[in-house]
C-alpha cells in the first residue's frame, strides 16, 4: 500500500503579502485551516509544513510546534530542493503538493486525486489552472528525477512546471477546468492584500465557526458572480 504526505509549503517572506500564512481568518491563521482541511483527506497519511531557514520562518516552526505538526525546514529559493529533502523526511511514496496560500483546498477533491493517482499509476496528477483547490499529486521518485533532470531557476522555483513539460518522461495525467464542477480559474489564491479581502469575505459568509468552509457553497458564490 503506498503512503502518502501533504506536503505545505510556507514561509513568511512573501514579497506582495508579507506574512500571509499566519494572518488570522476568522479567528484562525491561514495556515490552521489549511491543515484542518487537509486532516479531513482519508487518502492522505501524514502532513508536513515545508519551510525555509530563515529566521523570518521561526514563526511558522513555532506555530507547527502549537498545532503539533511536522515540519522541515529546507533552502529558501530553491523549492524544489526542500521539497525533495521534505520527501526524505517523511518517507512516502507519494506526495500531495500543498501552497500555504490556498486555504480552500477541497478535501473530497483531493481524496478523488490520489485514488486516481495511484489506481492508473500516474507520476504526477492536477487540475488544470486549479491547484488553489486540490493540490498536486506527485511520486517521490518523479519529483527526485525532475531534481536530478533540471537546473532551470523557474523549474526550482515551481517545483513541478518540469513534470507537466515532460510527459515523454514521466506519466502525467491533467483533469479539466470544470473537474467536479469547480468554478474555471476560481479566484481563490492569497496573493495579494486584495486577494486576502475576498477570501476573508468568504470566510464571513461561510464559516461555521469550527470545522471548515463548505467548498461547494464557495463554488456556488463563484458561479454566481459570473
């Protein structure tokens, strides 16, 4: 049986959001929820927070140790890097691929990705323009191959743009936009001071107050905005 890890990455350094992993979101930092949503994925065995060395990313090994969560602490520019040495860490045989700036991840979506994965024996599995919600399925090995294979700064960077491009090395399979009905390019992804007043908006409109966000009355708000 082949294990799985989500991997987050997160660090505080963000250039256009400073900080936004552990700003609060409806009484909880963003990160809190990402992984409270991931814990709800019966596919996924382990979760880890991948971070960096520097000393602005103490914060997020302290909230880890609060929230009693593994983490890694790896090279700040070099993603792809951490992520394989992350990999090392935890020992799984497949990786779900997890940005710290995306607190609607889709817990059934993300179930319906890794069964796939491993049942038709993909390298690496995603949704097209819509990682904010389900992540990215990798194989251990894959990802350690596409390290060994590039030295490209934006490969490094992105971690997997050298999986996609490489289909005659590796197995990719990539759903559609509309996969389960998600909302095509749904603005979900904290980049910007904007982008967090929406999400927070979303927030105050569909947060229980314990649990998490009800993805598809999200999805339905997005349809409706159109």
């Amino acid at each position: 049986m082949k294990t799985v890890c989500a991997i987050i990455q997160a660090r505080m350094g963000s250039t256009r959001l400073p900080g936004k992993v552990l700003k609060e979101l409806s009484g909880k930092p963003v990160l809190g929820h990402i992984i409270d949503r991931l814990q709800l994925c019966k596919h996924i065995d382990w979760i880890l927070v991948a971070t960096s060395t520097h000393v602005l990313d103490d914060q997020i090994v302290t909230f880890c140790k609060k929230y009693k969560t593994l983490f890694y602490r790896g090279d700040e520019d070099d993603v792809l890097k951490r992520y394989c040495a992350a990999v090392r860490e935890c020992g799984s045989d497949v990786i779900v691929r997890i940005t710290a700036d995306n607190c609607l991840i889709d817990p059934k979506i993300i179930d319906e990705m890794v069964k796939a994965h491993i049942n038709d024996s993909y390298d690496y599995t995603c949704i097209k323009n819509l990682s904010c919600v389900a992540g990215e399925v990798i194989n251990s090995e894959a990802l350690k191959k596409a390290s060994e294979l590039t030295q490209k700064a934006y490969d490094r960077e992105h971690v997997t743009p050298f999986l996609r491009e490489h289909p005659d090395l590796f197995k990719v399979k990539e759903l559609p936009e509309d996969f389960s009905g998600i909302p095509p390019k749904a603005p979900l992804t904290i980049d910007t001071p904007r982008d967090f007043e929406f999400i927070k908006k979303i927030y105050s409109l569909f947060y229980p107050g314990e649990g998490i966000v009800d993805n598809q009355k999200v999805y339905n708000y997005l349809n409706q905005l159109k």
